[in-house]
C-alpha cells in the first residue's frame, strides 16, 4: 500500500534528524564561525551586500541564541560588525 510506505519513509526522515546545542560563536570571525557551524551539521546566514568579504569580520550578535537545542540543518542567522 502506497500509503503506508509512505509514513514508512516519514518515519525514517525523523529518525535521520539529529538534535545539536547552538555554540556561542559572537566574537568570532566569519570564517571560523561558519566552520564551527558546518561541523556541527547547522548552517550560517549572515544579512550583507553581495560580494562584501565578510571572511575577516566578528559576528557581534546570534539567533538562535548559545544553549539552545535545535536540530542539524537549522540556519543561525548573524549579524557581523568590523
């Protein structure tokens, strides 16, 4: 049955979804924040004109905030200062 094999494949989607504790990264650099964060299976989004190097730049600021369990895939949205 069609139907069931479905929520038989829902199922195992959930089971794949590994929760991760969001890690402080204000006052690191871009680069070693969004390494951190790929690591930890979570992804960075950081509001800037395109093309700007931000590589060099500290994140003054997260959501979600350090502590916070979520789960792997989650976008942490930053803000970044000089």
């Amino acid at each position: 049955m069609p139907y069931l094999e479905l929520e038989k494949d829902k199922a195992e989607e959930l089971e794949q979804v590994t929760e991760v504790t969001v890690p402080n990264i204000t006052n690191m650099n871009v680069k070693d924040a969004e390494k951190m964060l790929r690591d930890l299976g979570l992804q960075m989004s950081v509001n800037v004109e395109e093309g700007t190097d931000i590589s060099e730049m500290i994140i003054t600021n997260q959501t979600p905030k350090e502590g916070i369990t979520i789960n792997s895939g989650t976008k942490i949205y930053c803000e970044i200062g000089t």
